[in-house]
C-alpha cells in the first residue's frame, strides 16, 4: 500500500470530471441529486477524503448520505 501522502496526492488527481465531456460527473451528479454545481463539486473533495479515510483508518468508517451519492455515482 502506497504511504498515505502518495495516496493523497493520487486521490487529489483523481479527476471525475473528464476533459472534452459534454456531460460531466459533477452535472450529472448536481442533477440526480438536485444540487448546485458548486455543491456537487465540495461533495466529490469529501468523497475524496472518505476514500482516503477509508484506505488509511484501522477501523471500518461509512460514508456520509451525501458521499454515498457521490460513490454510486462514480461506480456506475
């Protein structure tokens, strides 16, 4: 497993939002969940955190309603 400041700075590139797209991760999630942009935008930084959360804590951690959206989203 990577130290956790790589880990951070991969997650941190993590780039949901694809170049060239005409409907982006963050529309289409500010639109399924009736959320601004700028709303959808803090939302996927927290899904970040959790996943780091998630891959660093030594106790099982779960994710906010609003970070839940956010991972069924990008695993669909």
């Amino acid at each position: 497993m990577p130290n956790d400041m790589t880990l951070w700075t991969r997650l941190q590139a993590l780039e949901l939002d694809q170049a060239g797209s005409a409907f982006r991760f963050s529309d289409r999630l500010a639109r399924e969940n009736g959320w601004s942009r700028a709303f959808a935008l803090g939302a996927i930084e927290e899904y970040r955190r959790f996943i780091y959360l998630a891959a660093t804590s030594p106790t099982p951690v779960t994710p906010s309603d609003i970070v839940d959206q956010v991972w069924h989203l990008h695993l669909t």
